[in-house]
C-alpha cells in the first residue's frame, strides 16, 4: 500500500498503481486519449499529463507509478496547459470535417477539445500527406484524421495476434497503417474491425452501404427483405442513448419495419437452421470417420484467418455457411418459390455487428449460380444511422414482432449464437438430445459461457466422451490450431469466432468509449451485452434448434433432411486457400 495525496486529498492505492488509476480511486478524472485499460499505455499522446510536486517535467498519468508521498496536481494551471498544448498540436493536424465525420459526436478528440474548452485552432498550418483507403469492403482507413495512439496497432496485435497495424514513416510524416502504406486488401487483415471499435476518432471506420440500401429501398422492382443477427439487438440501443445490455429487439424490428423492408427477420432462424446442418455434419464426421475436431465456420474473420494462417487446416471446418447466408440463400430460393418472385428481384440485407460479413458476402463460395445469398450488410452502427435516416423516432417505438411467415420462429439456441460458446452450446442441445433420443435433463451448458479466452468442457453424449472447446479472438485460437497441426488435440469439436467475446463484441457494434473501457472491469460491457442474449434465451418457449416448427416445415417441403443433396447445394461451401 501507498500514501499519496492527489489535488491534497489522501489516497492509498497498491503500490505498483499509476497515478491515473490512484486518481480513479480518488473519483477524479484525468482526461486520456492513447490510454485503454489492459491494451494501451503507451503515454504517447500526452494529454494525460499531471504535475508531479517535485518533478521538473509534467508527466504521463497512464503509465507514471505511484510512490510513497507523492503529491500530484491533475488540473494545476501547468497541468491543465501542458494538456491543452497536446489536444491543441493534435488538433493543428487534423482533418476538422467533424460535420460529416462518421465519427462526429462519438469522437473522443472532440470530445477532449470540448471538455478542455479549446476555443481556437492555435496551431492550424502544415498538413502531413494522408492516405485514404476504401479498397477493401470492410474497412476504410482515413489517416487525415488519425491522432498516432496506436490503440488500433495494440487491437490487431494482441486480440488477433496479427500486427496487420504499425507505425509507418518518422516524424511528421509519421502514420498508422499496414507495412508499406498498402491496402487492407493486400495483407493478411481479417476484417475483423478490432480496430475500428478501439480507434478514438474516424481514422478507421466502416465502409458503409447505407445508400445501397436506401436505393433498394426505393427500388418499385426490388423486394427488400432485412434479417438482424442475435447480437445486434444487445448494442443497437446504445445508438440511441440506451446504456449498454439494453434488450431492443422489438424496438429494431418496429423501427426496421418503419424503414420500408418487406420483411423483417431474424438471422436467428438461420442459426437454428445452421444448428440443424452442423449439429448433422459433426454426428457424421463422429460416426464415419471424418476429419475431426471440426470447427465452425460463421465467423468469417476467422474463416479468412484460417485460410491465411493455417490453410492445411481447412478440412476441419465445417462445410456450413455462416446462418445470414443460410437465410439468405434460403429466401433466394425457397421463399422466392413460394412467392412467386424472381430472385433477381430479391434484395436481403443483413444487419451484422460485424465488418467481416461485407467480405463475406462477395465471395464466390457465398453464391448459388450467380445469384448473390445476400446482397448487402449493414453494421449495427450502420443500422442506427439508416434509422436516423428515416427520421424513425427510436426511442418510443412499441415494440413488434417479426414477420412471421416462413421464417418468423426462433428457439432461444439461436439467440445465443451472438455470444462466444453460444454455437456450442446450441449444437450441443440438439446433438446431444438427438444422439441420446430423449429430452436433456439440463440444457444450460455453463462451462462454455463466459468471457474466458478459451474454454473447454467434456460430455457424455450417448456413452461417447466429447471433449469440445470454444475460442474468441485469433489470438486465443492459434494454441487451439497449433495443437491440431502437431497432432495432440483432444478435441472433437470447436467453435472460432473472431472478436473476443464473440460477436456480441463484434467489429460493427457501437462504439464503447475509452471512458468506459477504462472506468469498469474490462469484460464488463461484453458480460452486459451477452447477458441480454442469455435472458432472451430464458424467455424463448423453446430453447432447441430441432423444436422450431417453421425449420421442420422447411425440411418437410423443401430441404427433405439435413445435409441432403439439397442442402448441400444451398447451405454448405468450402473454402479454399
Ligand atoms: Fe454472428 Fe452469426 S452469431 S456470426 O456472431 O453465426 O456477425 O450476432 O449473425 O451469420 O446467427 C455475427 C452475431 C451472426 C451469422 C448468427
Ligand atoms: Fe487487424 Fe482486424 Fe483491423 Fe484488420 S480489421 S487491421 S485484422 S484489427
């Protein structure tokens, strides 16, 4: 333990402690910028800077460790200048367009010029020459705006172990991107959007295709069909001003349903509908002999991952497509049918909390023929903005219902999907009541939840050990994957998705600002987000993919059963490096 005295107030922190952390305890706000709890502390930005009594130099509160009898002054006239004059220099190089910034409102450097009440641009001059990348269809990186934290180089570093993110160039020069200024397109990026969610200003956002969307919309010739993922509903609200674990399913379907979409539906019948497939696909593999563990294979960052890193793993993902694709391929064929409606016609966007799934939807091995199983994704910020758009009032919406013909049901197993483990625990529902033809005793598969970097269990399924494990994030995955490739996993199942935490914390869900990240534990927004899908779980009447009725109807009229020629033609891909 030790004493200091922060603005000459007592505060006993562990020794080791910084002073911003003695300075949370004490309930005073330091303001920071390259700072993020447990990720960044690199001090570079200086706007945390604190007078220390004593010291000649002003320092770095993030990264300055408390000793016995400091005394430190947080917003001295020193103090408050010498973070003025930082905020000021990084303003003096920044493309100020805040009006259309994507960012605006949500932007942290704004944010800090407001609350230090910088009133001029002090030092408006020279510009560096920036980059401007919108190549690939995930991920635009503007560095006219970027402000040097390296937030977004410690994301893609430590949660994807990749470093697609360095600094490039010296001093003025000075920039944040992949080696040699390239194109996300042309190294081994993800498209995971880590990035994105940790970057404090516009410097790296989405592509958007909000006005893609908005076309079909106004399209007399088109059929517009919308479908949100489980874990969209767990962060839309936070667009709109709800705080963080707010459930607004019915609130997203009234207001989707406002926009104009001919149908509203739920990617989580996909996911039922991918339980189906997969949970069949493993019983297989189990019973002949086929390449085991098998992985799943929604997360499309970590299909490219895989594809980039570890191709000669390719045989053990699951031949599934990803549950919007599902859908998607289902409504272009089935749905199109039934209804009478050339697929050509049919236009089906996914809201996704996901940056990956605009890749993902351009793939070749995402087609029927030449018909595209989904046209355009829209990212759960992306959704907020579209709602805007239509001057929707959000907040008092009643809810709604999704549509319910053909594809309106949902078992609380497709819910879960958003969160990590969720697939597993899914899969293991159905297989496990299948496998041993009667009804499970306990359906909670707990040792699978949780914001643990990799979690493992082991099942008795119909008197076969199962030994099945869950990773998030391609850091937490590669020990998974290095095992297999030399041979000593013990597992027979796997489930992979890219963000840690699954897709609940995905690269197309809200924005959670440093000042949040930094005030509360480090899991705490991921445990509020996946906590709204384990209560909607607990609220479904049916809880088991192989329950919803609208699936059987499915299989009895169209697919005939799971895995048949059929689905294969429709629901299954491979990959390929
Ligand atoms: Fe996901 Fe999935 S859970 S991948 O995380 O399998 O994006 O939510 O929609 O497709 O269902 C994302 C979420 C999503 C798919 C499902
Ligand atoms: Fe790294 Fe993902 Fe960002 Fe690509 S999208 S640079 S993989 S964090």
């Amino acid at each position: 333990i030790v004493n200091i005295k922060i603005n000459n107030i007592p505060v006993q922190v562990e020794s080791g402690a910084t002073i911003l952390e003695a300075a949370q305890v004490a309930g005073i706000k330091i303001p920071t910028l390259c700072y993020l709890k447990g990720l960044n502390k690199s001090g570079a930005c200086r706007v945390c800077l604190v007078e220390v009594k004593g010291a000649k130099n002003l320092a770095a509160s993030c990264n300055y460790p408390v000793s016995e009898g400091m005394e430190v002054f947080t917003h001295s006239e020193r103090a408050l200048s010498g973070r003025r004059n930082s905020v000021e220099l990084l303003m003096s190089n920044h493309n100020k367009n805040c009006l259309s910034c994507k960012r605006n409102q949500t932007c942290e450097l704004q944010t800090l010029a407001s609350d230090l009440n910088i009133r001029e641009n002090k030092y408006e001059g020279h510009f560096s020459k920036p980059t401007f990348d919108e190549v690939s269809p995930g991920i635009v990186r503007d560095t006219s705006k970027c402000v040097l934290c390296g937030r977004c180089v410690s994301a893609c570093k430590f949660y994807q172990g990749l470093g697609v993110l360095s600094f490039q160039g010296r001093g003025f020069e000075s920039k944040v991107g992949p080696v040699f200024d390239k194109s996300f397109n042309e190294v081994n990026c993800i498209q995971c959007g880590q990035c994105i969610n940790v970057c404090p200003v516009g410097a790296l956002t989405e592509k958007e295709n909000i006005h893609d969307v908005f076309m079909a919309l106004n399209n007399p010739n088109k059929h517009v069909i919308v479908q949100t993922a489980p874990a969209v509903r767990a962060s839309l609200g936070e667009e709109f001003g709800y705080p963080i674990g707010t459930r607004v399913t019915g609130k997203m379907v009234a207001a989707l349903k406002r926009c104009g979409f001919n149908r509203v539906y739920d990617t989580n019948f996909g996911a039922d509908l991918t339980i189906m497939e997969e949970g069949t696909e493993f019983i297989g593999r189990v019973q002949k002999g086929g390449t085991l563990p098998m992985i799943t294979s929604c997360s499309p960052g970590w299909i490219k991952y895989i594809e980039y890193e570890y191709p000669e793993l390719l045989p053990h993902l699951s031949t599934c497509k990803s549950p919007h694709m599902m859908l998607g391929a289902i409504i272009k064929s089935y749905y199109a049918k039934t209804k009478g409606i050339d697929p050509r016609n049919i236009y089906v966007v996914s809201i996704m909390p996901c940056t990956a799934k605009k890749t993902e939807i351009l793939r070749p091995e995402n087609r029927v023929g030449d018909i595209q199983d989904v046209d355009a994704v829209l990212t759960t910020r992306e959704c907020g903005r579209l709602i805007k758009l239509f001057g929707i009032d959000f907040n008092n919406l009643q809810d709604e219902e999704f549509d319910q013909d053909m594809f309106g049901e949902y078992t609380g197993a497709g819910v879960i999907f958003g969160a990590s483990g969720g697939v597993m625990e899914a899969a293991l529902r159905t297989v496990k009541e299948i496998l041993e033809n009667k009804p499970l005793d306990e359906l909670d598969f707990t040792e699978v939840r949780g914001m643990g970097g990799i979690k493992e269990a082991s099942l008795q399924i119909a008197g076969l050990e199962v030994n099945v494990a869950v990773a998030s994030s391609m850091s937490m995955a590669k020990g998974l994957l290095d095992q297999i490739k030399k041979g000593t996993s013990k597992y027979h199942f796997i489930e992979i998705m890219g963000c840690p935490g699954g897709c609940i914390n995905g690269g197309g869900q809200s924005i959670v600002p440093a000042s949040i990240r930094n005030a509360e534990a480090m899991n705490n927004f991921k445990n509020l987000r996946a906590k709204t899908l384990y209560d909607e779980d607990l609220d479904c009447e049916k809880r088991k993919s192989h329950e919803n009725e609208q699936i059987q109807q499915l299989y009895k009229n169209f697919l005939g059963e799971p895995c048949s020629h059929k689905s294969h033609e429709l629901l299954h891909t491979t990959y390929s490096k």
